[in-house]
C-alpha cells in the first residue's frame, strides 16, 4: 500500500496537491488557524516516529535472531565433532538356551587326570574312591606346542570339552592326581577358549593354541580344594567390525576334607566348570551423534538465518520508503505555504 500511495503520488503530483489545496481550504473554512497548525502535523509526525521506532526495535530483534542462530550453528558442529572423538560404550545381552561348547585346556605337568564327568542340576554325587581313576566321560584330546613367548619351550595341554546346556545347568566336574609334592603349594594352570568345535576342525591345532593362549588370560585352581568356576561370556565388537570374545568368570573355593584311610602325601584336585547365567553379554562403542539430525538441525538454522536476513532488509526498505515519503510530503506542503 505504501509503495502504491508513493507510485500515486509521484505519477500525479498535480492532482494531489490540488486536492490537498481543496481539503485545505475546506479545512480552513470550518477549523480556525490555531488548530489547523497545530493538530495535523503533529499527528502525522507522530504516527511517523512511533513507525520509525517499531521499525529499528523490529530489525534489532532480527539481527538477535541471526546472532543466536550463528550460535546455534557454531554449537552444533562442536558437539558433533566432539561425539565422533568420544564414543559410547553400548552392552547388550542376548539370552540363549544353548551355549558353544568352549574350550578347557588344562597344563597339568606332572598331575594326572583321574575322572571327568558331566553333572545337570548342579547335583555332583560322591566321590566313591577319591584318589582312584574313574570314568572319564568327557570329550578329550592332548596336544603339545612350543610356548608361544619364547618358542623353545614345549608346552603339554589337555583340552577338554565344556558345558553347553545352560538351561539344566550343565556342569563339567574333574578330578586330578599328583604323587610328587615336593613343592610348599600345588597349583594347576588353565585357559577357557570360546569353541571347542573350532578347535577340533583347526587343521593346524598346535597353531590353534599358541593363537588362544596369545589372547586368552590364564587361571589357576590350587590341589587339597574344591574349585567352582562360573564363567560368563563377553563378547567385543571393535571399530573395523571384527569381535573378540573373552571369559569373566567367578571362582569360590571350598575346603577338601581327605576321608581316605591311610594318611597320604599325594595331591588331590578337584574343579568344576558351569556357566554363570543364559545371557551372552555384547559390548561394542556407538557414536551418539546423527549426522542425519545434524543436517536437518543446520538447514532449519540455515532457514532461518536467511529468513531473518530477509525480513532485516524489507525492514531497511520500508525505513527508507517511509523516510522519502515524509521528506516528499513535507515539501509539498512548504510549496502550498509558499
């Protein structure tokens, strides 16, 4: 409307001002001299100052705006910068009914395997002749290697076959021997890796075992007690995709009260293996950060920004309009005066 009142007023100048010399005359003709000086024009300048205020607080309220969003923007990009460089770590467990049946190498030394034997239900009957050989109904095989950290070494391992069924709480209990005790404690070494199958199809086995002893951790199980291990399986998921699984595990110890008849100077071991619990706990980092959500965020402030600079400069445009109509009017009306 303003710019057509503009467009009218300088396409018939003359017009107008003929008109404003009727309403100025109609306008003397009713009102006195005081008032006629007096109440127009400061109307009109104050119509003119309260736009001319509404219009600078409007456009400081827009580079507000643009600031702000510039701020926004600024933030955004560093905390998306920021979680690329500090992932989280996510844990995920899956239950499962049936694990794989991991592998139990043993390093017994001089100590010999008397029974092995698998229990459900955590029910593990006595031992009718302890010291004695018994059945050993476990899945076995005997392996020799040379030590992976010095590779002069030979190494003698026993690996046997754990438990799977982890719904009837299956559980692997062995009994092993040792005449000599010429040491002040006795003690067994053991390492759990995830697959006894994969072990089994390994075509190179020695191999296969220096590999899980370079990444498995050991553990040992001391003679005279009666060793309870609960293992629990973890497994990683590194950045390049590939996963590692590693054993936590729990162990309580309880005491080995030796009934037999005649006092003995040899040693008795015993352990038992089961699975702590149904659930295979996953742990792999995750960046929290979408890059998607970041986009959308950035041209939403983008939007803005270029919206709020729009509005500053129809803002600026109407000043100046406004500014060159009251200039224009003013001097027609010194005209008329004059």
């Amino acid at each position: 409307q303003l710019s057509e009142d503009v467009e009218r007023l300088s396409g018939n100048p003359t017009d107008e001002r003929e008109g404003e010399m009727e309403v100025h005359e109609d306008a003397s003709s009713i009102l006195p001299d005081s008032e006629l000086g007096t109440t127009a024009p400061s109307l009109r300048f104050s119509k003119t100052c309260l736009k001319n205020v509404f219009s600078v607080i409007l456009l400081f309220i827009y580079l507000l705006l643009m600031a702000v969003a510039v701020f926004l923007v600024y933030q955004t990009i560093s905390d998306f910068r920021e979680k690329l460089k500090h992932p989280v770590m996510s844990v995920s467990y899956k239950e499962v009914s049936l694990y794989d049946a991991p592998g139990i190498a043993f390093y017994p030394g001089k100590a010999r395997l008397l029974s092995c034997k698998h229990h459900y239900y955590d029910h593990i009957p006595p031992l009718i002749n302890p010291g004695q050989p018994g059945d050993i109904e476990c899945t076995t095989r005997r392996i020799n290697y040379t030590d992976p950290f010095t590779n002069q070494t030979m190494k003698y391992a026993l690996v046997v076959q754990g438990p799977r069924d982890v719904k009837k709480k299956e559980l692997v209990f062995l009994q092993f021997h040792l005449n000599e005790t010429d040491q002040d404690f006795s003690a067994i070494d053991y390492l759990l890796f995830s697959s006894f199958q994969e072990f089994i199809d390994s075509p190179e086995k020695a191999e296969f075992m220096k590999d899980c002893e370079s990444s498995y951790s050991s553990w040992k199980f001391s003679g005279g007690f009666r060793t309870w291990v609960k293992m629990s399986l973890v497994k990683t998921k590194e950045e390049d995709g590939s996963e590692t699984v590693e054993f936590k595990q729990e162990t309580s110890v309880v005491n080995y009260i030796d009934q037999r008849t005649k006092p003995r100077s040899d040693q008795l071991f015993f352990v038992v293996f089961e699975w702590k619990d149904p659930f295979i706990q996953t742990v792999q980092d995750i960046i929290t950060a979408n890059p998607w959500n970041m986009i959308a965020l950035l041209c939403g402030i983008f939007l803005a920004l270029f919206k709020a600079a729009d509005f500053a400069k129809l803002s600026v445009k109407w000043m100046i309009k406004i500014r060159r109509r009251h200039l224009k009017r003013s001097q027609q009306v010194m005209n008329h005066i004059s």
